[in-house]
C-alpha cells in the first residue's frame, strides 16, 4: 500500500521537480516536504486538494491509501 508520502514524492519525481522546487511551488519549507515525504505529517485536505492540483492528480489519489496508482480512483 502506497502512503500519502510515497505518491507524493513518485509524483514529485515524474515531474522532475526537486524536493526545493515543490517546496516553493506550494509555499511550505523544505524540512516540511521531507517530512510529508517520510510519513512524519500529513497536510490538511485543503492543502493535499491544492498539492494534487498543481500535481495534476486526482484528490482521490493523495488523500487515500487504497488507491496504487493514479487510474485506480478511476477504475474504482
């Protein structure tokens, strides 16, 4: 099962963007995506919902650890 922190960071890394260039992206600090990163915290829905927007990820996706892979929301 893929955590928040792991489909964060796969898909973080798809986009070629470092750990610095999200952070700033988002407007959060770099320690701070570590942590979302290795599971130490987790963002509030409002947060998760625009972190998945600029991600170009279902909402779905990022909050909900049932869900492997991006065409899983979608497939159900």
């Amino acid at each position: 099962m893929k955590t928040f922190g792991m489909k964060l960071r796969e898909e973080r890394k798809k986009r070629s963007m470092t750990q610095t260039d999200f952070a700033k992206k988002i407007g959060v600090s770099l320690r701070m995506v570590g942590e979302y990163e290795s599971g130490k915290r987790r963002p509030h829905r409002n947060k998760m919902k625009e972190y998945a927007d600029i991600l170009e990820v279902p909402y779905e996706y990022l909050s909900d650890d049932s869900f492997e892979t991006v065409l899983s929301v979608f497939n159900g």
